[in-house]
C-alpha cells in the first residue's frame, strides 16, 4: 500500500457524518484507488461512531482501541497497525478538496530527504481564511513559541496567494500531516505523554534534529474546523499547551536553561493575565502544568 490516511475519532459520530465524505470522495474519485486506503482509528468511542462507520461508510477500514488515548498514543497505537510507505495523520473535522493527497505524495516521492510535507489549511468556518492549527506552515520564535505563515498567536490572515510558495517550515500540521511511516516509527512517533497538543510539534523537532527536512505544499488545500476536542477558552487546553511547550523545549533543544528561565518569567505573567480577566481556570492551570512539567521531565534526562 503507498498511503494509509488514518484519521482518529473520539465520540465524533456526527463529525464523520460531515468530514469523512469529503475523504470517501477523493479515494473514489482516483482510479487506482489502491493506492491509498482511508482508515477510522476509534479511540475508544461511547457514542454511535462504530454503528456510523459501519452503515454509512462501508468501504471505510476500522481500527477500534480498548479506550481514549489521546491524539498521541491513539495514533501510534493505529500506525503500528499499518505497514504503507506514508501515513497521513487527518483530523477528523477537516474536508479534503479534489486532489489534495497527490501533491503531498508525488513531493514525497522525489525528495527523499523530506520526512513530512503538510498542505494548506484554511478554516472551514472561515473559507476565504487560515486556520490556526497549520495555516501555511509552522515556525518556532526564539522563546520556541509555535507561530504559523498566515497565523501569529490569534491572528489569522485572509488567504490572498500570498504564502503560496513551498518552504521548509519547523513543523508540520497535525491537523493534516503526511509522513513517512519509517520515519515516524523511527524516531518514536508522537509522545504518548503529551496526551494532546504540540505531540506533532516535539516529533517535528525530533525528525530535524535527526536531518530530515519538512515542507508545506500549499498546491494542495484542506479546510480545517478546530477546536473539535477541546474550545480555546478550555483550561484543560490551557494546561496541555503551557506544559507540552515546556517538555518539547527540555526534550530538544541543547542547553535550554536559559530559554526555560525566561519561559518561566512570561508563564507567570500570563497566568497573572488570565486572572485579570477573571479566567480563574486558565490562571490554576498555569501553575498546575509548571508543577506536573517538574515531574515528567526526570523522566526525559
């Protein structure tokens, strides 16, 4: 098999109503359709997911997990799973366009020392727009902050043509990412401790510290919904973000005292932000990611 697009689902019944059509469709629409096989990784759903995929989606493969966990284990649980030459990782609330998957193969193809290309992804809402979760391609500021082409913190920017370059980027989407299944499982695929949020990031970092490039091919388009697991304002989501920053950081970088110093210092003035706006939530979960972060990294050195 060339390509396994395995997409991970947790209680998404109506997500797949919505989505999976759209990646149904362009597998038909090829007509060696062999080529690549599209695949529901169920995390452990308790809704009527099984019973969505099997009436309505017949041709659909199933992987089902005992239980939830979480975007990074799931998938390497369901990769471990596949033996194809690529996976691409797809969330389940992204539509694919007409002939979205054969630019990220073909580049693939003939540039053997790229490990992962991601394509454009705009907002499903917003369809004229970028979507935070990838937009053009994601960078790393000097504090490794996660920032996007078409996307700095909150602010994300029209799609005007304007970023319709192919580029090496620092990391690419998870919200649609096609990698090289060697390498993936290689360099030890998403980290399992992460749960959920920056896992493709801290794996993005890993495959470049061993050589291997990653690129963003915007010839080819996805629209992606977001915020499909947990809302922005979620201080679950809070907590993930502030603490995986920090183990990617102690993970990757040589030498990152100085960096996880300053890191620090603006950790607690954002906590002190959220507290001036009443997000008691956001502000406790501040703490609590510095305080689990001290923890999990003994288990890093």
């Amino acid at each position: 098999m060339k390509c396994s697009v395995i997409i991970l689902n947790w209680n998404g019944a109506e997500m797949l109503r919505r989505y999976l059509p759209s990646v149904v469709k362009s597998q038909e629409s090829i007509a060696k359709s062999q080529e690549f096989e599209v695949i529901v990784a169920d995390n452990g759903s308790t809704d009527n997911s099984l019973e969505v995929l099997a009436q309505e989606f017949p041709s659909v493969k199933t992987i089902v997990l005992d239980k939830n966990y979480g975007f990074a284990e799931g998938y390497n649980r369901a990769i471990e799973q596949v033996d194809s030459e690529y996976v691409v990782l797809l969330n389940s609330d992204v539509e694919v366009t007409d002939g979205w998957l054969a630019p990220l193969l073909r580049y693939m193809d003939e540039h053997p020392d790229v490990a992962a290309v991601q394509p454009k992804v705009r907002s499903w809402v917003r369809r004229n727009f970028f979507e935070h979760a990838g937009a053009a391609g994601g960078y790393l500021s000097k504090l490794y902050f996660p920032y996007c082409r078409g996307r700095v913190l909150w602010h994300v920017e029209e799609d005007k043509g304007q970023y319709d370059s192919t580029v090496d980027v620092d990391w690419t989407s998870g919200a649609c990412m096609c990698v090289r299944t060697k390498v993936y499982k290689e360099c030890g695929g998403l980290d399992a401790a992460f749960f959920a949020h920056m896992e493709e990031i801290d794996l993005c970092w890993r495959m470049r510290n061993k050589g291997w490039r990653l690129v963003c091919l915007p010839e080819s388009v996805v629209f992606h919904l977001g915020g499909g697991a947990l809302s922005y304002e979620s201080p679950r989501k809070t907590y993930l973000n502030h603490r995986n920053n920090l183990l990617m950081i102690y993970k990757n970088k040589q030498h990152p005292g100085g960096v996880l110093f300053v890191r620090g210092l603006l950790d607690y003035a954002a906590a002190l932000f959220y507290l001036l706006q009443g997000r008691w939530g956001a502000f406790k979960a501040v703490f609590q990611a510095r305080k689990d972060y001290r923890k999990m990294r003994k288990t890093y050195r």
